[in-house]
C-alpha cells in the first residue's frame, strides 16, 4: 500500500492538532492532568487565532497602503490596478478560492443529480396524489406491455399478463378465507417469480407481508414468525422440515399454506394446499378494499451480523421511493432487461432490483441461487444490460479462472452495494464494465446515495454547493459506540473533509424520502434515532456506519461502529485491513477483529481466513501484509478456518470468532501469531500462555 493509503489508517497532523483524533486519556489517568492538558490545548488555540488575526491585520494595512500610494502618485488607473490585485491577493490568502473551486470541478455531477432528483420526486410526488399503490401502477404495465417479459428464472419466461394472474389468484384465495386489510400473512419461499407475484397479490387486500430469510432455522424462523404477529405462512414445499421444525412452539393461531410446484401434491398434516386452492380461483382481482398509499406493505428483515433479526416497516410510498431512486440516480432505462441473484427477501434484491419490473416495466432475471462462475454466462446468456451485487459477490466473481464469458456480455452498469475499493478497478477492467452505481442505504433509513459519476470507491455524495438539497451529515462519534459527541451547546458537531464520522440523515415525518418508518418493534427504532442533532427539537436517522467525505463531497465507507478498534494507539478499521488480507490471500473470506490480550491496552488485530484446504502461504501473507499495512493495522494473529458463516447478503459474521479469541483450548482450527521478525508461526498452547502472562509481548 502506497503512503496515502497508509494515511487512512490514522489522524492527520491537522486532525491531532484540533484534537479531532486525539487518543482518550490512558486508564486510571488522573482527570485534573486530563483537564489541564484540555486548558492547555484551549490556550494553544487562543494564541494561533491572535497570531493569525495580526498577520491579517499587517496584511491589510500594507495593501491598503501600497494602493493609496500607487494611486496619489501614479494616477487612477495605476490606483485601479494596484486596487484589482490588492482585492485578488485577498481573496486568495482567505482561502475562498477553494470553495469556488470545488464547486466549479463538480457542477456537473451536483447539476446531473440534480435533474435526476427533481424526476424521482416528481414521479413521488404524482402517485401519491393518486393514492397509488404498488399493485396500481404494475396494473399500468399490464394494461400497456401484457405479453412482454416480466420475469426470467431457469429459462422461463413469466410475462407481465401471467405475474398479473397468478398474483389475483393468491389474492382470490386469501380473500376467501377471510383476510382483511392490516392482517399479516409471512413469506418463506426460496428465489423464484412466485415470490414477487405472492406478496404482489396479498398487497391487493390491504394484507401485510413479511419476507422472511429461507435460510433460518429453529429460533431465528420462529422469532421472525412471531415477531411480526403473522396470521398466515405461507411456505414452499422444499422448506416443510424447516417449518415442522418449529411447530411445536408457534402460536396455534398462525394458518398453514404449503406451495408446491404441481397441485395435489403432498402436503405437511397442518397445511392447507395453496397450489390447488389456486387452481380453482378467479384470475381476476377480487373486489376488496383498496389499501392507501401510505399502508404498511412489506415487512423487510434486517440482515445485521449479531442477534435476532428485526422486521423494518416497508409502506407502498417507501417501496416506490427506494426502487424509483435508485432507477432514476443510476439512469435505469425500462428497456433494460437486470440480473439479480440476490435473495428476494432483501431490499437490494426484492425492491430495487425485482421492482424494476413492477414499477418501471423493465425484464427482471432472476437466478435461484448466486454462482460465482455462472454470474457473467448468465448475462450473456439472457442478454442482460444491468447488473447486481451485494457484499463479498465482486470478490468471488473476480476470483473464477478467466473465460470467454468475462466481456462476451452486454451489461453497460452493474449497481449495488460491498464492491471494495481496492479490487473495484482489477474488476471493471477484467470484465469490460463501462460504469458502476455503488449505492448506499439501510433498509428501514432514509440515509440514501448512489453514485452517479464512477468515482473510484465511492458510495454516493453530498453537494458541497448545495448540501441543504438532500439532508444528509457526518456527524463526530466515538468510533467504538457510535454515540455522538456533542459540543458545549449539546449539540452534535459536523466533520470537517477527510474526517470519519457517522453517517446521518434528517428526519422529516410525512415525506417518503426523509421519514424514518422504523421496525416493527418500537424500542429497537428509538435506538436508530439521535435527538437535537444540529437545533434543539429536531431528530436524525443514526446509521451506524462510519463514512469519511473528501473535499469534493464524494462519500467513502470506513467501517461500522464497533468494528473499528484501537491498537498502539491508533484506530483500526477492520473493513480496510479485511480487504488487504482477502487480496494477499488470493481473494479469499477474511474476517478482522480486535481481540484483547491480558495487561495491554486496546485489542490486537486477529485475521481468520477461510482456507479449508490450507493454501494460503503463510509467508506470502506476513510479506504482502507487511507491504499494504502500517505496523498498527496487521493482525497479529491469523486463524485458517475449515468454514465460514455468512448472512443472506452474503456479510460475514465475526461474534463468535472474536468471542473464540485465539485461545488453543476453544479454538480447533490452525492459530498463528506475528513474530517480532514479522512470520507467522504456530500459536501453541505454550506461547499462548506465555502472551497471556506478558512473558511475550507484542
């Protein structure tokens, strides 16, 4: 790693100066030498602002002398001059230049974001006055394009007409057996049209959907059943053991509805036949109550990596915000025809991807599962134009052996959100990719950006002419907890350019775009909202991610709070040094923890890579790490795992590694610590407790 990049490891002089990045007081450190240091400092600043001011001050004097002298001895016009390039001198030595500057380099990008803004809240704007729902404008795609394709999955073609009839079948049967508007009815189905046209049909009895993840199991599944007080479930028939699984313990008063590939297939004791039921229905929509446009949809689990998972609050009006942002910021075109192998229960891959096609009436395909190796045959084969991805996909797409398929497609954009900066250009230029649209947002925030311009690692931006137009800050925060830290006055403090923070955005009730719609569980949404942020009474989404802006207002992720952890001193994130260890490691899952070691301040760095085949050189490592990483930032102890757990969106989980640590006796896998010659060698029980007694110190 280059200087620069060394530099996003730690504070810059100016930023240890102003005390921005300035380490906490020792522990057990004396709070009178804390506060006297605090004075100190105070001082220090008085005096540089008294210098600065005379300097000023002699500045001034000297050039309104100079000017009257040329002007009483030489005349107006030489007095004119002298006058022009006193007031140009001026200007540069206060600095505003730069502003004019800044703004000057990215006019174009502000204006282009700009326009595109102004449609997506005029396409807001226009079906909210209709009090259109989700279903109301797919209707529209149906009535104008019937028998174009709506959905592609394993070679079949869905049209937009057959999506309409299948989705009024669900809605005939649940309409029958009673189902009313505000009732909740779960989805547990795996990657596939039905999916999409299920909850699309229930949307049409006013009937809110949980999405929930197929993969969980046991008390994960059950929680996310009654979490959301569901009435129904509706589950597919390759994932029956999951639901008998927890049938014991799920409330008597959720209703069963097995969906099976063929009707009068065989169906768990308790279930109703939803396939068969679906025969023998209308494909007409039912004549039901119309649900608002502000109705609950959608409830969208949360896919964090530590604990229970938390259903998000999805309304019609913030489903048609989220997908038509992201159409309009990235320049989707109807015509496209997108990929998504993301699982649907998400929000990447469920609105902004799947919805496309509902709202735009573009052509989704859909792939049942992601494959590394079929990603890019799989765009070539179905002639897809945009692409997505989430997470670690990028990675393991760039690590498939070369072939012909690499630039043999027609995709003009990939969009999503994880392409790491520091394999995001050996991807675009290995695969032919004009433009990328990294996108951030959290599915229940309403701190949303794209990026429209290609720059490099970038997650999105915010004016530096205009910022006022979309309310979104980096505010200071500890690193560790996330909690703001707050000025004299109480209130929170923006960052300065090149400064981490977290990432916020304004609330404002009743607008789609600002509201904060939250969980369905009420105290686990208080937690997201920070309170008397920039004025006292007003109130902000608390992302929880920290994010870094650079002069030009681009925005760069840095790490989630927690995750970041101080060692030597210095502050570690571990997003950064996980992307250098996977590269070293031939693109390889890597995880980075902090880990604490007996008498040491902060936690020491703790890699676990993914190598159930031990292929990785344990030498290659320690010289490519010691290459791309401050000393600080290296792991000092390596763990080679035999498996990896991962989220839906393919996030890797790293709470029960860290809770392992790098102990022998808990930790079955190979362990390594770095040696002060700077190898890694094997971690034995015996070195092991000679670091824990502080015999071996790093």
């Amino acid at each position: 790693m280059n200087n620069n990049n060394n530099n996003q490891f730690k504070p810059s002089s100016e930023d240890v100066e102003k005390g921005h990045a300035a380490p906490p007081p020792a522990h057990g450190a004396e709070p009178h030498l804390a506060r006297r240091g605090s004075a100190a400092s105070e001082v220090g600043k008085q005096s540089t602002v008294y210098c600065r001011v005379a300097i000023v001050a002699v500045g001034f004097v000297c050039l309104v002398a100079i000017v009257t002298l040329l002007w009483y001895f030489m005349g107006w016009i030489w007095g004119l001059q002298a006058l022009l390039v006193a007031v140009l001198v001026a200007f540069a030595a206060s600095g505003a230049w730069r502003w004019f500057y800044i703004a000057t380099i990215t006019a174009p990008r502000d204006i282009k974001a700009l326009f595109r803004y102004i449609r997506l809240l005029w396409l807001v704007k226009k079906l909210q006055r209709r009090n259109a729902t989700v279903a109301d404008v797919f209707a529209d795609h149906v009535a104008k394009t019937p028998d174009k394709s709506c959905f592609v999955f394993e070679g079949r073609e869905w049209s937009f007409r057959e999506v309409d009839e299948f989705s009024n079948r669900v809605a005939s049967v649940f309409h029958s057996h009673g189902y009313k508007p505000g009732d909740v009815v779960g989805l547990l189905l795996e990657n596939r049209p039905e999916f999409v046209a299920m909850w699309l049909g229930l949307s049409r009895l006013g009937v809110i959907v949980p999405l929930i993840n197929h993969n969980l199991r046991q008390a994960s599944l059950l929680h996310s059943v009654t979490v959301a007080k569901c009435n129904a479930l509706i589950f597919g028939e390759s994932l029956i053991e999951a639901v008998e699984e927890i049938l014991p313990t799920m409330p008597s008063t959720v209703s069963l509805y097995q969906f099976n590939d063929a009707a009068n297939g065989q169906c768990q004791n308790t279930a109703k036949d939803l396939t068969s039921l679906m025969l023998a229905a209308s494909k007409e929509a039912p004549m039901a109550l119309k649900p608002s446009h502000h109705d609950q949809l959608l409830y969208i689990y949360t896919s964090g990596t530590t604990g229970l998972p938390k259903a998000a609050v999805i309304t019609h009006s913030r489903y048609i915000f989220i997908c038509a942002a992201i159409h309009y910021l990235a320049n989707f075109r109807s015509d496209d025809i997108f990929y998504t192998p993301l699982p649907l229960y998400h929000t990447a891959g469920g609105v902004m991807n799947a919805g496309q096609a509902i709202l735009f009436g573009a052509t989704v395909v859909i792939r049942k599962k992601f494959s590394a190796s079929g990603y890019f045959p799989d765009c070539q084969k179905y002639k897809c134009t945009v692409a997505q991805y989430i997470g670690e996909m990028c990675r393991y797409v760039l690590a498939t052996p070369p072939s012909s398929s690499d630039r043999a497609h027609q995709v003009r954009l990939v969009f999503g959100n994880g392409l790491r900066p520091q394999i995001w250009p050996q991807f675009v230029e290995r695969f032919g990719i004009p433009r990328v649209a990294e996108f951030y947002g959290a599915t229940e925030g309403n701190a949303n950006i794209v990026n429209i311009d290609n720059t490099v690692g970038a997650i999105g931006f915010v004016s530096r002419i205009i910022p006022s137009v979309y309310p979104i800050s980096i505010i200071r925060a500890d690193p560790a907890t996330g909690d703001p830290i707050r000025g004299r006055n109480g209130l929170c403090q923006l960052c300065k350019a090149n400064e981490p923070g977290v990432f916020i955005g304004k609330i404002l009730p009743g607008n789609p775009s600002r509201a904060f719609l939250g969980y369905v569980d009420k105290k686990a949404s208080d937690k997201k909202i920070v309170r008397d942020v920039f004025k006292k009474g007003d109130s902000a989404f608390l992302s929880g991610d920290l994010l870094i802006a650079d002069e030009r207002g681009n925005l760069f992720f840095k790490d989630r709070t927690g995750d970041t952890f101080r060692w030597k001193g210095e502050n570690v994130s571990t997003s950064e040094v996980e992307a250098q260890v996977s590269n070293v490691a031939g693109y390889r899952d890597a995880v980075v923890f902090g880990v604490e070691i007996p008498g040491l301040e902060g936690r020491a760095g703790m890699a676990a890579i993914l190598d159930p085949e031990r292929k990785v050189d344990l030498q290659a490592l320690a010289d490519g790490l010691r290459k791309a990483l401050p000393s600080y930032a290296r792991p000092q102890f390596v763990r080679l795992l035999t498996k990896v757990d991962m989220t839906g969106t393919y996030k890797l989980k790293k709470l029960d590694l860290q809770t392992d640590g790098f102990d022998p006796d808990i930790v079955k896998d190979s362990l390594y610590y770095l040696t002060p010659k700077g190898q890694y060698e094997e971690l034995t029980k015996d070195i092991h407790a000679k670091i824990c007694s502080g015999e071996m110190r790093f």
